[in-house]
C-alpha cells in the first residue's frame, strides 16, 4: 500500500454475528445472507467464501453478475437474485442454477420456455409488494399472477417473499405490511398453492419483529455489526474499520484559510495535518467541517473541505503528530472509537450510504480468516 489508506476487515467479528444471528432465529429458520453490492462495501467474494462456510443456506445478491461470481468461484448452493433482471437474460439462470425474483408474469413464461428447452425445472421466488412501492405485483391483487405462475410447468415458485419500507422507524404501517403478506399466503393455501419458502425479514425486521421471521429470514447490515441497530438480546461487533496515515504537517497563523472556499479559517495559529483520503474514496464530502478522526488516541476535527483525494484535520497547538502516523476514520482506538453510525450523522445520510461507497481501490486486509 503505497498510498497509506486501507480498511480493516474483522473476519471473525462476521463469524460472530452470523452465529448470534443464527442462533437468535433457531434452527428452524433458513437465511439468506444478503451480500450485494460488494458485499456492502466489505468485500463480494472474502466475505462470501467466509460465510459460506459458517453454512448460510443461501445468498441473496443484487445482480445476476453478482450471482455469476460466486458460481465462478466454486459456490454450489443456492443463490437467490434479489431484483428484477430483464427477460432476455432469462437463459442464464438456468443455465447457472440460480434462482431469479418473479414480479411479472412475461419473465416468469421466458423462464418456463428456456428451462423447457434445458429439459430442466426452475426455482423461482415471488415477490410482491405490499407497500415498498419498489419492485413486485401488489399484493392485494397478485392471486391470479401466483397461479399463473404456478400453473407453469418448468417453473417451480419455491418462495414468496416480501420487504418492509419503514421497520425501522413507522411499527405500524410495518405490521400493517405483515398483515397483508399473512393474507396473501393464507388465500393462496386455501387454493392449494404452497412455498417452500416464505420470507420478509430483513435485519431490522429480524431483531425488532419476532413474528415475521415465518420460515427464512434476510440478514444485511446486521452481519456487519452497524451499530444503528438495537435489540437487547444481541450484541453484535463491527466487522470494518477504515484507516488511512497523516501525510503532511504544517503550521498556520491565524486568519489562514484550510482547503476549498476558505470555509474554515484559524481563529489563532495552529497545526493541519493533511490525510491521505478524499471523496473519490468515498469519504462523504457533506463531512466537510463536521468529522471527527483520532490520532493517538485523540479526537481532531476535520477543518475545511474533503478535497478529492485529501482530508485535512486541525491538530491544535499539539506538535506529537507527525507524518506516517496512524488515523483512524471509523474504528477504535484503545478507548475512543468511531462508528459508521457517527459518520451517518455528520454527514446527514445512513449508515448503508457511508459503507457501501467506500471505493473499491481502497485495499481491504481481511483479519482472522478461518482455516
């Protein structure tokens, strides 16, 4: 790592929460690892091998390219593509043994004639809405599509399945959302249309909503110890930490201004420390004057704003920071920390915002990886 800015990824952290995640559930309960998007930001491939054998029952991605790579890469369990892909792609799941969503029926009839030409049947889920507003039929009216869908003869509806829009912050219209999928599942019982599987929890579901866990759950951020979430019964560890090195020390008399637009100015002389990380790294340029980092185990205050590829912080009238020195961006330091949630904060986003644009190019060293 020439450029000194890498993340820290805690491997046997992930095994933790996995675990208590698992065991919280019982082992009645199916899951299925979400990992789209990088995995989050944690790293798509590290991570999923690392899961994979702690023995996750499927992994729930964001594209089909996602699901692709982890069949290339040797993974013979299921994989459950959670969106929508267009129908001239359809042959690529059968092709790969992947089991696509079905919100329509014109994908679901391409399915069933290019398994039909494979000779081979097709797992699918179902997803419908019932308030995301997002992706899937609406539930209230999704009866005829389901048996359609079931009547196919290469298609095999395995799952129903189903996303909260608001569980973290609105119970209400949540149960309501739960309400309507119990509904939906019971009119399709009494018309002898059953799921293998049925599902709607995601981490916030899982930990706040114990009767939506029906027979498989959808665990995200969870796995990844971000400290937004809140149950008394689980206590999960953070899995990254992002770090980078002081690359430049210099001393400004008062009235100087620090970096872009002269937002900040010193209101006495002091010393800027110059870091090697900026916004193309995905470090929020909204944390301009507002973030904090530690440095030997003090908190400093981003002065200034978040160039490209370099932060600047307001050492004060301290002299014990030199270059080379460690900084860290999110994590720990003996007993000051940062979390992702705090980086939320002071940037006005969420939490999935901060990890999932963390660039690729920052080197991610995976720590405690099992044998």
């Amino acid at each position: 790592m020439i450029r000194p800015l890498w993340i820290d990824v805690d491997l046997r952290a992930l095994r933790g929460n996995f675990k208590a995640i698992k065991n919280y559930v019982g082992p009645k309960i199916k899951i299925a690892v979400t990992i789209k998007q990088n995995a989050y930001g944690y790293g798509f491939l590290p991570v999923a091998r690392e899961l994979a054998g702690q023995g996750v029952d499927f992994f729930g991605v964001g594209s089909l390219e996602e699901a692709i790579t982890l069949r290339k890469d040797g993974f013979k369990g299921a994989i459950l593509v959670l969106s929508s892909i267009l129908d001239e792609f359809a042959s690529i799941f059968i092709q790969n043994d992947i089991t696509p969503t079905v919100v329509d029926l014109k994908f679901a009839q391409k399915l069933d004639k290019e398994a039909k030409k494979n000779n081979k049947v097709i797992s699918v889920h179902i997803k419908v809405d019932t308030g995301m507003g997002r992706l899937g039929f609406d539930c209230q009216k999704s009866e005829d599509f389901i048996k359609q869908v079931a009547e196919l003869k290469n298609v095999y509806p395995e799952g129903i399945y189903t996303h909260f829009s608001s569980a973290e912050s609105d119970p209400e219209f949540t149960n309501f959302q739960i309400e309507q999928f119990n509904k939906l599942i019971a009119k399709l019982k009494k018309k002898n249309i059953n799921f293998k599987f049925s599902h709607c929890a995601n981490s916030v579901g899982i930990l706040n909503y114990q009767n939506v866990h029906f027979n498989m759950v959808r665990p995200g951020i969870a796995l990844f110890g971000v400290n937004f979430l809140r149950n008394a019964n689980l206590k999960f560890k953070p899995v990254l930490s992002l770090k980078a090195k002081v690359i430049f020390v210099k001393s400004v008399p008062k009235g100087s201004g620090v970096s872009y637009g002269r937002t900040y100015i010193a209101s006495e002389p002091t010393n800027i420390a110059t870091i090697s990380i900026g916004y193309a790294d995905g470090y929020p340029w909204s944390l301009s004057n507002r973030a904090k980092v530690i440095i030997k185990n003090k908190f400093y205050k981003v002065a200034g704003r978040i160039c490209m590829d370099h932060t600047m912080v307001d050492l004060g009238k301290t002299t014990l920071v030199k270059p080379g020195d460690e900084v860290v961006l999110i994590g720990k330091s003996k007993n000051l920390k940062i979390a992702v949630n705090d980086l939320a904060c002071w940037a006005q986003t969420i939490p999935y915002e901060i990890i999932s644009r963390l660039s690729l190019k920052i080197p991610r060293v995976y720590k405690f990886a099992s044998a």
